[in-house]
C-alpha cells in the first residue's frame, strides 16, 4: 500500500489545546510511520500591538523568542519520548503571520498532514479561530485534520465520506488509506434529490465502483435529501457515530447561510467529530 503521510506539521501555540494536539500527532505519527514537525509563529503586532515599531521593541520581542524557544524545546523532548525510535521530530519559531508561515513551511519542509485542535470551549487564542483551513489547504494542496479528544487512529470504524458531482480522487484515496488500517467502514454519500441531471448518483456509483475494485472495504451508501448541506453531513455522520468525516474544500464544507459565509464558516469550525479537510482543484473527474 502506497504511503500517504510522511511529515505532520503541527502549529503549537502554548495554549489549552497544545496538549491535545501533541497527544494526536504522536498516536497519527506512530501509526503511519511520519516525522513531526512543531511550529510557533510570533506575531509581533499581536504581542505588542501598542509599542511595536520594528525597533523600539526589539528587545521584547527577543526576550519573547527565547521564551518561546525554551517551550518548544520542552514540548520537543516531551514528544521524543514517546515517539517510535526512528522517528524524527524538529520545531521551528517563526515571525509573521500565522496563515502566511504555514503555507510556506507546508511547501518548504514537504508536510502531507496538518493537525489542528478542535476543542468544545471557544476561545480566543485557539488556533481554529485564528487560521482559515479552508484557504490553507487550497493554496498548500495539504489536507488539514481538526481532531478532538475522542479521535483515535486505531478506531476509525465509521468514515463519511460526501460524493458530489464529480469523482473526488485523491479524498476516496485518503479515506480508504486511513479505513482499512483500521478494517472500519466507508459511508458515501450522494444526493437524494436528481440534481445536475442525474450526475451526482453516477459519481457515487463509480466511487463505489472504485472501492470496491479496490479491496476488502465495508461500504454504506446513502442518497439522504438534505445531505449536500453540510449541516446535513453532520447530522448523518452523527447518526452512524462517525469517527471521521473527510470533505472537500469549498461549497461542501462551507455553512449555508449569508453570514456563515461572511464569516467563513466551514463544517470543521462547528463539527464535534474529527474533520479532514482536503482540497480538490487537481482531481477532480466530471461525468456528462
């Protein structure tokens, strides 16, 4: 079986979450055989929104590094200890912009799996508040998985996975990658009402097509009305207690609504299941 992850990148802001982010990526990285990466991006206009003018408060700013430095480097052995021997992990500091420094190091240091924490209690330092995965994993081509405290890699027995009116290639890829690792079931949905002229069903029976040919899966298939809202993804994923829910970027995460979208608000902000986000521009394959 082709290997799909090889380096985790983990943004780490020192905050509530950072735990279970390190906890997530170490149990991800031991399963999959993947390096870690931890990553800190220092926003001086954030830390000294009053003071900072790019000299005045230079010496703030490396006496804030150095801090940051001393932390990273703990969380670093942390982590070591319990990674399998083999296994690398590194850490960087940067300064800029927490969306612009992702995007460059997901390029530079060839990431293939972004973890974000996605906790119940909303807060401001959280860095599900503060970056748009949506735009991060269209502009890197990166997937970007929100995990929670309940997620577990050698539990992922209930998948969902969300058919449109295209073959999304490189999605059913992945899910089938992470499924029969852990021998758990597919749920391909479709959509119950005949849209696009019938194009939609046809896609979900070539992915069904496609999975089976491809070995020994359990598949569910459902063609559920409201299931192209994603608030209808999530109800579904719910009732068959999904471990996982994998989705395009674009309109299939994104809330209905002016002001969601206004907002920017996509399934992995709302959702208490485990999102994986992944984007499509390069795979797409339309039926007539």
């Amino acid at each position: 079986m082709q290997k799909l992850f090889t380096k985790i990148l983990v943004p780490v802001n020192f905050n509530r979450n950072t735990g279970l982010a390190l906890d997530k990526a170490i149990q991800l990285a031991n399963y999959f055989d993947c390096d870690i990466h931890l990553i800190h991006v220092q926003t001086p206009t954030a830390t000294f929104p009053f003071l900072y003018n790019g000299s005045f408060s230079g010496s703030r700013i490396r006496e804030s590094g150095k801090k940051y430095e001393s932390q990273l480097k703990e969380l670093e052995d942390w982590c070591k200890v319990k990674l399998q021997d083999g296994l690398l992990i590194t850490s960087s500091i940067v300064m800029g912009n927490w969306q612009s420094v992702l995007k460059q190091t997901i390029i530079a240091e060839h990431i293939d799996l972004v973890i974000v924490p996605r906790n119940r209690i909303k807060f401001s330092t959280a860095l599900i508040q503060q970056i748009d995965l949506n735009r991060l994993s269209q502009q890197s081509q990166c997937p970007v998985l929100t995990v929670t405290r309940s997620f577990n890699v050698n539990h992922l027995q209930n998948i969902v996975v969300p058919i449109n009116d295209f073959l999304p290639v490189r999605k059913l890829s992945i899910a089938t990658y992470m499924c029969r690792l852990a021998r758990g079931s597919i749920h391909m949905l479709g959509s119950g009402v005949n849209s696009y002229g019938g194009r939609e069903r046809r896609c979900l029976k070539k992915a069904y097509q496609l999975l089976s040919d491809y070995g020994h899966i359990k598949i569910h298939c459902s063609l559920p009305e409201n299931y192209y809202n994603p608030a209808g993804i999530l109800a579904y994923a719910r009732n068959v207690k999904a471990d996982l829910i994998v989705v395009n970027t674009g309109k299939e995460s994104l809330l209905k609504g002016w002001w969601n979208r206004l907002r920017g608000k996509y399934l992995y902000n709302e959702s208490d299941i485990p999102v994986l986000t992944i984007a499509h521009q390069q795979d797409k394959i339309q039926f007539t």
